[in-house]
C-alpha cells in the first residue's frame, strides 16, 4: 500500500522516479567524444533517453539494478552511510548499489546501456498485447480491463505479467471502477483476473514509495486508501461475484468475504501470508472469516499462513463452487450470464437487505483493521520482515 500515484506516466515509472529523484544531483559528462572503455558518454545519454519510452513495469530488482548502475556510472562505487533501518525506500536504494562493489563507472555505464538496450527489445514486440475484450468497453483504465455485455460489468484485473498485483494505481483504479457499476444499468457486477493468476495480492513495491515526510505519513495515506478501497466493497449495491481464474493472495483473498459469490478454478488456491509479512489481517476478514469457516480455521488461515486449496476454501465456505480448470471459463459464465436476466432491482434490493444487518459492524471492522495495520506499517518488525521477502526474491 502506498500514497496515491500520478496517472499521467507509465505505473513502473513512477517507482523509478520515486528511486532516483531525491538522490540523483546534477551531473556534469564529459563530450560524447571522449573515448571510455564500453559504452561512450553519448550512448549512456541514449540510454537514458530510451529509458524513459519503456512502458512495462520491469520488476523491482530490474527497477534497483537500473538505479545502481546509475549510480556507478555517475559516482562509482557507493560511499555513502547506511540508511535507517526504518528508511524503507533508501535503505532498498543503497543495498542495491552496494552489491556492485567495486566495478569502474565505465563497467557500469555499458552494463546500464545493456541493460536498458535488453528491455527495450523485449518490448518490441509485446506492445500490441491487448486482450480481445466484448464491446460495450465504457471506461479505460492504466490496470484494468471493465467492460460490460450481456448486463455483467467485469472488472479485470490487468498485469498478468505481474500476477495482477494490486499496485497504488490499481487501487484507485478499482475503487472508480466499482463505483461506476454501482450506477451503471448492469445486473451483476463481476472481478477476475487476466493471465493464470486472480491477484497475487499488493505489489511490494509500494512499500517502497516513501514521501519527503517520511514512514508515517506514508502509512497515514496508505491506511486512508485501504479503508476507501474495503468501503467500495461493503457498500456496494448490487451482487459482486468473483471469478477466480487462479492463485489469490493477501487482500485479494481476504476481500472475498465481502462477495456474494466465488467461482474457483480447481487450480486456484488462497493464501494470506500476513504474520510471515509482519503485517495483519485486513478487508474484514478479521470478522468474516471467522463467521464463515470458524475462529479454528480461520486462525490458521490468518495467523500461520495456511495456503488453501481450492476444494478445501469451498469446503470451508470461503469458495462458492469449484469447477475443472478445462471447463471453468465455461460454466461460470453460462451460470452468470443466466443470472444476469433475473430482474436487477430485486436483486439489488435483495442483496441490500442481507448486507444491511452487519453493514454497520464491517465498517466498524475495517476501520480496527486499517487502525492495526498503520502500526504495523511503521514497525521495525514489519520493516524487517519485508526485507526479508525482498532478498529471499533476488536469490531467486
């Protein structure tokens, strides 16, 4: 979770700014025509241009060597002091520039054109990935796919290359999906994911978006968001159903509670890894998830990082009805599409009443939650723990 992003630039660069801008100082080169062992000064400069015309978000450990190798090739090898151990951005920022040791700025400046040269090739032929969606498309977004046909409005989750990680962006972007089909004329309102992952839950990356004013006011923004996006879910008029096309983690699965249907493939399975993050449970399934499959369970689940399978979350009540992964697409959405033809204000109004009896007590859930996860945001231990998870990633 992380402060609200700007829209206007591609989403993973936006992570590169955050991990450049402060402590990048103006640099004076020497002319392009100063010879250098590998790349010349000219091609870094062009390297540095076509950096900013890549459009994919690379990953976060491609995202740190860029900015270590930046940092190489201007400075050379790193002198500065540690950060704090609290100072999440510049701590992740300095253990990627430390890692090159003592490699020359002219090493470095040929392995950073290299590197950006490799990316932009990979791209060439990866822009025109646009997944065949029906018409009636009302809304375009950086993240999603939202399309409505057949009176079902879906909303897509889509970075499958990043097994749907829920970025900032991508918070905000459904969050205004959601209150679009709350008022648009479709009966049910439907979440999936694209590729072979549901959602792989939040995108570590934005732990690493601190502002000049530091963890805290980070983790304030970041809880205000949580709390807005938990709210789009339980104030939501109409049925909201969950297809899941595959793997959940984290929020992504704890949200489930708040849906009045869940579809699984047979392959999917649900995991929220909360304590072995340092974190704590959140979109009210500190309450809904003891109400559907019981406190024992639901400790397991929340507390020891239980990974379910899909049988075992529809046996549990979490999962509506799993089907074979050949014919999932299949028969969730012939099921859907028939319930789509049922009349929308009784199903609304339906809907209403059920959620109306504990309406008051989820709000009142949500915001224990988000108060907890503050302090765990800004806690050594969580800090500690996220690192952990980034550095067992990169020796991967």
């Amino acid at each position: 979770m992380a402060a609200a992003t700007l829209k206007c630039c591609a989403p993973w660069r936006l992570v590169q700014l955050s991990l450049v801008r402060s402590s990048v100082p103006n640099l004076s080169f020497r002319t392009a025509a100063s010879p250098m062992m590998g790349a010349t000064v000219e091609e870094f400069e062009q390297a540095k241009s076509r950096m900013s015309t890549l459009k994919n978000d690379p990953g976060n450990e491609v995202k740190l060597k860029i900015y270590a190798l930046f940092k190489q090739s201007t400075q050379g090898p790193c002198n500065i002091p540690k950060p704090g151990m609290l100072d999440f951005v510049n701590k992740v920022k300095w253990d990627a520039w430390k890692s090159l040791g003592p490699i020359s700025q002219e090493e470095a400046r040929q392995q950073y054109c290299d590197l950006i040269g490799s990316l932009v090739t990979a791209e060439g032929g990866s822009s025109a990935q646009v997944a065949a969606e029906p018409a009636g498309s009302a809304a375009m977004y950086e993240t999603l796919l939202v399309t409505t046909e057949d009176d079902i409005t879906t909303i897509k989750l889509n970075r499958p290359a990043k097994k749907n990680a829920i970025t900032t962006e991508m918070y905000n972007e459904i969050i205004a999906a959601l209150e679009q089909a709350a008022k648009d004329d479709s009966v049910i309102t439907v979440l999936t994911g694209a590729g072979d992952f549901y959602c792989s839950g939040n995108d570590l990356s934005n732990f690493t978006k601190i502002p000049e004013a530091g963890v805290e006011e980070m983790a304030r923004k970041a809880g205000v968001l949580l709390s807005n996006y938990v709210k789009a879910y339980i104030d939501f008029p109409k049925p909201l159903v969950a297809v899941v096309n595959g793997p959940a983690v984290g929020i992504a699965v704890t949200l489930l509670g708040l849906f009045d249907l869940v579809y699984a493939t047979e392959r999917a399975t649900f995991h929220t890894p909360f304590s072995q993050l340092g974190q704590s449970a959140e979109g009210c399934s500190s309450y809904t998830f003891p109400k559907i499959m019981g406190p024992a369970k639901a400790s397991e689940m929340l507390l020891f990082n239980k990974k379910l399978t899909a049988a075992q979350a529809c046996e549990l009540g979490l999962v509506t009805e799993v089907f074979p992964d050949s014919s999932f697409q299949l028969e969730a959405w012939t099921r859907l599409k028939a319930y789509a033809k049922l009349p929308r204000n009784s199903l609304a109004l339906s809907k209403q009443l059920i959620r109306s009896v504990e309406k008051e007590r989820l709000h009142t859930v949500n915001d224990a939650e988000v108060e907890r996860l503050i302090e765990r945001w800004t806690s050594e231990e969580c800090f500690n723990a996220v690192m952990s998870f980034f550095q067992a990633k990169a020796k991967l």
